[in-house]
C-alpha cells in the first residue's frame, strides 16, 4: 500500500495537484452502503495499519518534498 500510494503521489504532485481525498477511514459497517469500495473495511485495526502506510507513502521523504500530497 505505501508503495502504491508513493506511485500515485508522483503522478497526481507531476499534474499540479498537492492534495488527495484519500484514505477514506470510514468503516464498513453495512454493504448495502454506497461508497464501501473506497474504504479499507470493517476491521478498525486494518483500517488504521493501511491507513498510516498510505499517508506515509503519500507524504514521501516528508511535506518538504516536492511529489507529497496531502
């Protein structure tokens, strides 16, 4: 997931772009909900551990870098 989310900061920083409305930390509590594909599910813990990786990979060598995004 970090790295993934380092890829993504690259490319949305290289259009301009230095913010994301990602990660959705919501938890996943009833599949009938609209949006459960854009969490990371039903387990609080999971959710918190994908969570921080993505924001780690996100924020890169720190907010100083020029790829970050919020």
């Amino acid at each position: 997931v970090e790295r993934i989310a380092r890829a993504t900061a690259v490319e949305v920083a290289a259009t301009g772009v230095h913010w994301t409305f990602s990660p959705v930390l919501c938890i996943t509590r009833d599949l009938r909900w609209g949006r459960v594909s854009e969490t990371f599910g039903e387990d609080p813990f999971l959710i918190g551990e994908l969570a921080s990786a993505m924001v780690r990979g996100y924020q890169g060598d720190g907010l100083d870098d020029p790829t970050a995004i919020l």
